[in-house]
C-alpha cells in the first residue's frame, strides 16, 4: 500500500465515482487494484477515503430516497403500460408481473435496457401466463421437451391475452413474435431435447437428495425436511465420510472421482440439495451439478446459504465461483437453480471469535465503526424451515385458483430469508457480559472472515440488509417470528463448545 493511501473496494458506486473525481480534482495518482486481470478496487489517498466514507453516510438517507423514487416511477411506467396493453388484467397477477417480471438485479426480462418498455411488458406478460396460467411447466416436469411445451401452450396463452384486453394483432404465433434475445430474457433456459426430465408424479416434490446432510446447515435442513413426513431423502455422501445422518435418511455413497456414482446416486431424485464444507476442492460442486443434468434432476439449490446483496459484491467477496457454477446449470439446460440467501448465521457467527466483532471467551466486543449497521442473520432452524418450506410449495400454479406462492416463481433466482435484521449495538444489548474493546475501523484484513464480516457491516447503500434490496419471503413461505433472547440463549453454550474444542486439539 503506498504511504498515505487507504484501499476502496469495487461495489459500492457512489464511493468510486467520488474517489476517483476528488483524487482528480486534487491532482493526486489513483491506483487501479486489480486482482487476476479482474478490477477488485482503487488506493485512494487516505484524506480523500475519509471524506467520501463520511460524505457517503451523511447522504445516505437522501441518496436512499431517490433511488426509491427512481424505482417507484419506473415501476410506474410498467404499470401504466401495463394497464395500457392488458386493461383487464386481474389485480394479482398485474402485482405479479411487476414484482417478478421487473424486480431489480433478477436479469429477468423488465430489468433490461436493451428493448422498450413496451416490448418489456408484452414479454414479461407472457412469461408470466406461460408459468403461471398453461401447463407449460407441468409439461417440461414430464419430460416434454421445450419447443412442444411452448407449441402446446401457444393457444393458452394467446386465449388469457385476449381476455386481459390485448388488442394488437398477433399475425403469427407468439413464440415466432419474439426474437431469440427477447426469448431468452422472457424465458430462461429450460430442459433441452438432450436430456429427459424427471417425470414428478404430481406437481409436489417428493425425492430430494442432499450433499452435506451430516454438516453445519444440511443436518438442520435435513432435519426440517424430514418433519415436514412428506418427502423421501437421501444423504450424498463420500464413501469416506465420518458424518453421522439424522434418522430416517437414506445414505448413498459416491466418490468424486468416480462421475457415474453421482450421477447413479441422483437418478430418480427431483432436487439435488448442495451443503459443501468451504474446504471441499472448488469443483466438487461443478461435478454435482454436471451429474445432476446427467441424472435429469430438474432443481438444484447450489452452495449458498450466506450473504446476497448483489452479484458485484458477492464476485468482489468470494470470487466467481457462485456465479459460474449458476450459469453452468443454466447452460447445462436441464436443471433450474434456487439459491438460498439467509445472511450470516446467528449463533455460528456470534459466537465464532471476531466475526461479529464478539470474542466470547475474552469477554470482548469490537465495534465495526459506531455499531448501528443493521444486517440481516437467520438462526440454523430457520434456514431449515426456509428450505423445507420452499421445497413443500406446489411446483407450479397449474390448476390451483388459490394463486399462492410455487417453487417456480423461484426459478433460476433466490429465496430471501432473515430471522432478525440486527446491529451491533443490539447483539451487545443482548449479550450483557461483553465489553467494547478497540474501535475497528472498516479495513481490518488480516482474516477472510474479518474481510467477509467487515465488508457487510461498511455503512451505506444496504450492504448486508438485503432485506431492504431484495425483500424478504418468510410471509409467503409461512415462517415464524423468532424470539432474539432464545436464539441467543444457545450463542454462549456454543462458544464455549467452541473453544473446548480448540483447547482439546491443542492439548492432543
Ligand atoms: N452464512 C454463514 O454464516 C455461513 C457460514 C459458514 C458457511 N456458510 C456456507 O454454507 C456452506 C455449507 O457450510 P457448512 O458449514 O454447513 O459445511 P460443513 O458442515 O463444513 O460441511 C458440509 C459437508 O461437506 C462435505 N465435505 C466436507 N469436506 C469435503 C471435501 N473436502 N470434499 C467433499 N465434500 C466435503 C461433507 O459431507 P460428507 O462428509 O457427507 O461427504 C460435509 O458434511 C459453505 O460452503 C458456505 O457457502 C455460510
């Protein structure tokens, strides 16, 4: 770090844009970090940092506002056009529409630039009756390939377009209206001719087979599963394996090396679960996705189960990998993703030394600037419930009238779940025994974790309360309110476990 200069990481743009014209404006250089050819931040000097970390929280609140603003006025527009092209459309599915087919960071086909708002609408409209009012998604379940569902369901679409008061002429078959580009941004990849899906007997998931089940997260997922009595389970594990299984799971062995075991281990199965220790080789889980487009599998929740903010954030963190591996499931064409996003946990995370800033056994707490930024954090048993939840909806609406929540309206994105949106001040609160130790100012880098846990407490644009980005789902998925006093009950306990452990290993 050369003398007097302070590092800005990629992310967040108004800090960026500021560095770099006051650094200017002072005639000052600007170092560009860049780590494998891939930009990760700027070396600002340490006078300007300052100013624009202080700069950027005194506006905030108004910078907060406006883009509230902006998005409420482009959710306008939709609506208006909306209304224009499909006067009768029903309440709920227009509140639909607008919520799946324009909600921001998905990709999906309202949030693109590239064609107008008319066109995004008339496209967003028929994705949604597409999944939502035709068998379509029924068909591809039952193995049906992509080009005959849409032919099948043609009719069925262009019959609800109608009735919701679409005028234009359709000359030629919706499908032949849109263009390749407008195809793939209405309607993500979907299985191809290549593979055939797994037929699910009705429109309820019923197989689910799950990497991890003995470890931190799958063992509460599994758990969840199996009180939900519905579901047939199956533990993937390495035949070398020392984990211990809850009851009531089926275990299958596999060996990484050998792809044929996954793929034998998967057949039959309708969702592939993905828990991976963060030591397992980084293509462990590439060679559970490829055998699950092998085994036709046609849901895939991929190691997640932490922060999302936006995908820049996520890259800047913990690199690519995330990202690569969804798109590989995409391309792959078989299976669709759902990742799971339930911030940091709780007890793990509180009780970890240093990862909120608590060292338990020191009796210590160290303050991220102030300690007022809110993140989201979600306990073990509520990312189990999240999951057994999600799991349990229908696969689509086909045939329900209740018009409530279904595992395809997750396709390809994310389900948002918290327990608690908390900061530091009201950890503390909650954990009388601790006492403020140094004020950790947001650059402490000496660990991965200190960096991952510091870079969602920097203050600014919501950097891990996604709840405010994003939403959450718990209403829709039906999952309780927590009580912070029980969940932090077991924080201590857990601590302490914690470091008898390490004084086990070292006395060893
Ligand atoms: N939000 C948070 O605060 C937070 C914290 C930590 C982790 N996470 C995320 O959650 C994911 C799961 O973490 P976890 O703590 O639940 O995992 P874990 O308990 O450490 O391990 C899960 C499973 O991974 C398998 N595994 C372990 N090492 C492996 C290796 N070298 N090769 C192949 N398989 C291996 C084991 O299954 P078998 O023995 O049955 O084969 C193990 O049961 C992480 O990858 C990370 O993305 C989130």
């Amino acid at each position: 770090m050369p003398k007097g200069y302070g590092f800005l990481a990629k992310g967040i743009r108004y800090k960026t844009l500021h560095c770099r014209k006051l650094t200017h404006e002072a005639k000052k250089i600007l170092y560009i970090v860049v780590d494998k050819k891939k930009q990760v931040g700027l070396r600002v000097p340490l006078s300007i940092l300052h100013q624009v970390h202080a700069q950027a929280k005194q506006t905030l609140p108004t910078r907060r506002a406006a883009t509230e603003k902006r998005d409420a006025a482009d959710i306008g527009k939709a609506a208006a056009e909306l209304h224009s092209q499909f006067p009768k459309i029903p309440e709920k599915d227009k509140e639909k529409v607008l919520k799946h087919g324009f909600k921001k960071h998905s990709g999906r086909v309202g949030r693109t630039s590239s064609i107008p708002l008319s066109r995004k609408v008339l496209l967003a409209v028929i994705a949604h009756v597409r999944h939502q009012h035709t068998t379509y998604d029924t068909l591809l379940s039952g193995g049906e390939d992509r080009d005959m569902a849409r032919k099948k369901t043609r009719k069925q679409i262009e019959t609800i377009m109608r009735e919701w008061g679409f005028k234009e002429a359709l000359n030629k078959p919706i499908h032949e209206n849109i263009t390749f580009t407008e195809t793939a941004l209405a309607c993500p990849p979907t299985p191809s001719l290549h593979y055939k899906r797994l037929a699910m007997s009705n429109n309820q998931i019923k197989n689910i087979a799950i990497v991890g089940a003995s470890g931190n997260i799958g063992s509460q997922i599994a758990t969840a599963l199996l009180a939900k009595g519905q579901f047939n389970i199956t533990a993937i594990s390495r035949a070398e394996s020392k984990g211990t299984f809850p009851q009531g799971i089926k275990i299958a062995h596999i060996d990484y090396n050998n792809p044929d075991t996954i793929v034998k281990a998967l057949k039959g199965q309708e969702v592939l679960i993905i828990t991976m220790g963060v030591l397992a080789a980084p293509d462990t889980q590439t060679k559970l996705i490829r055998a699950a487009a092998e085994a036709g599998v046609p849901w895939v929740l991929p190691n997640e189960y932490g922060m999302y903010t936006s995908e820049e954030v996520q890259n800047e963190l913990i690199g690519p990998g995330k990202a690569k591996d969804r798109q590989l499931i995409e391309e792959l064409g078989v299976s669709s993703w759902i990742g799971v996003v339930c911030g940091f946990w709780y007890a793990h995370s509180l009780s970890g030394p240093g990862l909120y800033g608590f060292d338990i056994a020191k009796r210590e707490a160290v303050f991220f600037d102030e300690g007022t930024e809110k993140l989201n954090t979600s306990t073990f048993p509520q990312v189990g419930r999240t999951v057994a939840a999600l799991l349990s909806l229908p696969v689509s609406s086909q045939g329900s009238t209740e018009g409530g929540p279904t595992l395809s309206d997750y396709r390809n994105s994310r389900v948002y779940t918290s327990s608690f949106a908390l900061n530091q001040l009201q950890f503390r609160r909650k954990n009388a025994m601790l006492k403020p130790g140094e004020q950790l100012k947001g650059g402490n880098r000496m660990a991965f974790g200190k960096v991952l846990y510091t870079r969602y407490f920097f203050p600014g644009d919501y950097a891990g309360l996604y709840e405010k980005i994003h939403g959450l789902d718990n209403e829709k998925l039906g999952l309780p309110q927590e009580d912070l006093d029980e969940a932090t009950a077991e924080v201590e306990a857990r601590g302490e476990r914690l470091l008898e452990t390490i004084r086990k290993t070292l006395r060893a």
